[in-house]
C-alpha cells in the first residue's frame, strides 16, 4: 500500500494524459496539431553529450558520419562547424490514434524512483565512437518497427503504439555502425511543442554506452519480471526530468525525458517493454547496414610520412618548428564525409598543431569566413580575457574561430590573432590561431603556442 501512496502522491495529470482518458470516455477534445520541427542535434543522447566525446557528424540514409579526428592528447578546442555536414530530415508527429476500448486503462507498474534532486548530474558516458563508425538517419516506418516489435500490425494505420501516449511528440530517429557495417546503437528522440522531450537510446544485446546518461545512483524495481533503474530530478516550477535503463527482450535500453510534468512517460514505456514482453523493442531491421563507406583512419610518425601524402603536400610546412620535440600525426578520410591530415608538435605545455581538410561531402569548410575589411569579426587585440565577457554575441563564433581566404591573407591579419593565453611574462603565453581558405575549397587551420607573429608566417610557407 505505501508503494501505491508514494507513486500516486508523485503523479500529476499532463495535458496529453487527460485529453487521452476524455478520449476513451467519449468526450470531444480539440486536437492540437502539432508543429514539425526540425532537428539540429543528430545522434542526441539520453542526455546532452559531454563535450569530451567529440562530435559526430550524422547523415542522410547510407551515407558515413565523420569519426572523431582530434586526438585525445590534443590541447587546443576542434573549430566549430559553421554547417552541419548534413540536415536531418523533421521527422513526423507520433499520433496514437488506434481505437481502444473505453473499458481498457493502464496496469501502470510501480517503479521506484532515486530523487537526486541537488545530487551532480550524471555526466553522459564517455565512450567514444570508434573509428571508421559511420550514422544514418531512420526513416517513419524504422522508427515504427523499433516501437511494434519488428512488424507494424495491419490495424494500426501506422501509429506510434497508443499506449505510450506520445501524441504530439516530433519522433526522429538515427543509427550508429562500425566501419562494417554492424549496429552500434541507435537512438529516438521526440520534442514536443509544449517543451517535453525525449531520447532513448537502444542497443542489440546490451545496455547503449555511446552519449548516455548513466546514473549510478539509480533505484532498482522488478517490472515484468525484470530489472530496470530509475532516477528523476526535480527541476523547478513543476517540471521534472527522469530516466530508466533496463532490458528488453535482446536489446538493452537506456531513455531519459526531461521537460515532464511526472514520470508517467516513463512508466508507460517500462509497462511496455521492460523484460520479455511482447512485443518487445526490435533492432532486427537495423542490425547490418546496406552501404559501407570507405575509410581511412592512420597515425603518422614524422612530417616526412605526412608529406609523402600527395593531396595535402602543398598545403604542409616544409619545416617542423623549431624547439619543438614531440610530434603527432594523424589521418583521417572517410568517402563522402571527411578528408583530413592533423599535425601536432608540442614543447612543454604548448603545442602547435596544423590542420589540413580537403572538400569531401559536403565540404571542408570548417569556423567563419570573415572579411578583412571588418576587423570586430576576428581581431582579438579590440577584447580582452575572458572572451565571453567582451566579445558580442555575435561575433563570437568568428572571433573564436575565423578563416581568411588565401589570396587576402596579410602578415597584420595573422597579428590581429596573437594574444596571450595566460599572464604576461609567462612562458609559450602567446597563441596565435585562424583558418584559410584555399580557392579549391581545401582548409588550413592554425593553432600555435610559443611561436612569434614572424615564427607563424614562416611556418605557413610565406616570406616577407
């Protein structure tokens, strides 16, 4: 009985639970259409990504996501894209519109949930994708198979399962291989006009590790026979977020919903397919993938080895920089994505890397094209530290990370770049770091540490 108590005393009616249960009764509701919106962040995880993955480029069906290309021992911050390599598609409203029997109401299971309201959030787990992984895009009808268990019944008219009570949720969907082709992950999302939203995040045969939230602290129940984890968080003015991770059939599940006015979402998809249930959540149409791009993905030992690579030859230095001892190189390409060459030497605690991207996909072109003629948009001499402080909103995406064009670039435009990571006196405290753009669309990206305005004009190949 204290059990009932307790989960009754944490329920709260949302908007979407009562318009459903006047449904069932007869009544009429107005339907609210619900926007399509379209989605920025491919690949979301169960929680925001921790910075330290790296990003993931994902892509239209059957084409490559890039694999992370900045080394973990790696200093200086990648550049920004200015584009993503590829906008997915808005996805569709969930309607679960199936009659149901009036008489029918939910077996809603009792879940213990772990309150770590004020606890430090969980940050998302590290796991990083590994080379040669490529993602894709699902389309309506994936997203369906995942949700029916493999097939969608002929009588359903193609909903989302009802009994979720996701109507009004935009659903989008994506999937993670390895460089065989082989299922790594896949994740739904959906986003409600109202501001719920969720992300649950699947995997053949075990719990998903790539972007999750993974709550050590979570409270264990028995749901259909089977274990699942649960934790919420209070976030304010009547709003909570919330997440379970559990088995379903053979794919392990791990979902977070946050926005939420309780945790009933997340109730109704443990009722669903927590244990051996039927039907249980299905990866079988998303095991193997139909095209497997080409990659490459190998470290270099010397700036000789690097050179020896004809494509990005004439765009490398013909001298490593002076003083400078350890070296890292790395090359990355993968067809349709990413072709690039990343050098780095380091001295003490500075390094000075160099970055090469040759047009591959959608393009190289990586940071903001600024004007030379509008020196707010890249001159660090007109802030001061800390950036976030001085520099305008608007131009701090191009101040961070700006690219001149070739045939522009001058010796007072790499000075107006130069600018003193830490207190003056200190050693190796000047940095200096910009892109260029080379007419046949290929990117250099500078990051320098210790090395003189005269020290990086020389590097780049330039004289006078």
């Amino acid at each position: 009985m204290e059990h009932y108590v307790s989960y009754m005393d944490r329920q709260r009616a949302g908007e979407g639970l009562h318009r459903r249960l006047l449904e069932l009764n007869g009544a009429p509701v107005r339907r609210r259409t619900a926007p399509r919106r379209a989605r920025t962040a491919a690949l979301a995880a169960c929680c925001a990504l921790a910075v330290g993955v790296g990003g993931l480029a994902l892509s239209r069906p059957g084409v490559p996501a890039a694999p992370e290309t900045v080394p973990p021992a790696a200093t200086s911050p990648a550049p920004v894209d200015t584009a993503p390599a590829s906008t997915p598609s808005e996805g569709f409203v969930a309607d679960g519109g199936a009659d149901a029997d009036p008489s029918m109401f939910y077996a809603i299971p009792y879940v213990a949930y772990a309150d770590l309201t004020g606890a430090p959030q969980a940050d998302a787990a590290l796991a990083v994708p590994p080379a040669g992984s490529f993602g894709a895009e699902l389309s309506e009808a994936d997203i369906r198979a995942v949700l029916w268990g493999g097939e969608v019944p002929a009588d359903t008219g193609g909903n989302v399962p009802w009994y979720l009570c996701w109507d009004g949720y935009v659903l989008t969907g994506t999937a993670l291989y390895d460089r065989d082709g082989a299922l790594l992950q896949a994740t739904l999302t959906g986003d409600h006009p109202d501001g719920g939203h969720f992300a649950i995040a699947l995997a053949p045969g075990r719990l998903p590790g790539l972007g999750c939230c993974v709550e050590p602290d979570a409270a264990v129940s028995e749901v259909n026979g089977a274990q699942a984890e649960a934790w919420l968080r209070e976030d304010g003015e009547g709003a909570l977020s919330c997440g379970a991770s559990f088995r379903s059939g053979d794919v392990g599940v791990r979902a977070a919903f946050s926005g939420v006015s309780d945790t009933l979402l997340c109730d109704l998809l443990l009722r669903a397919y927590c244990g051996e249930t039927e039907p249980a959540l299905s990866l079988r149409g998303l095991l193997t993938a139909d095209d497997v791009p080409a990659w490459r993905y190998e470290e270099l030992d010397s700036l000789d080895s690097a050179r020896a690579e004809a494509a990005f030859a004439p765009y490398l230095p013909q001298r490593a920089p002076a003083g400078y001892g350890d070296f890292y190189g790395l090359l990355s390409y993968q067809e349709g994505v990413t072709n690039s060459l990343y050098l780095r030497w380091s001295r003490g605690y500075a390094d000075v890397s160099v970055r090469v991207s040759l047009p591959e996909g959608e393009g190289a072109m990586t940071g903001v094209l600024v004007d030379p003629d509008e020196p707010e948009t890249y001159d660090k001499r007109l802030y001061s530290i800390p950036w976030a402080d001085s520099v305008p909103e608007e131009h701090r995406q191009s101040v961070d990370h700006p690219v001149f064009r070739a045939e522009e670039l001058t010796r007072e435009l790499v000075e107006a770049r130069a600018h003193l990571r830490g207190e003056r006196g200190e050693p190796d405290a000047l940095a200096i770091d910009f892109g260029i753009l080379y007419p046949d669309g290929a990117v250099v990206t500078y990051d320098c540490e210790g090395l003189t305005v005269d020290q990086v004009w020389e590097l780049m190949g330039r004289e006078g």
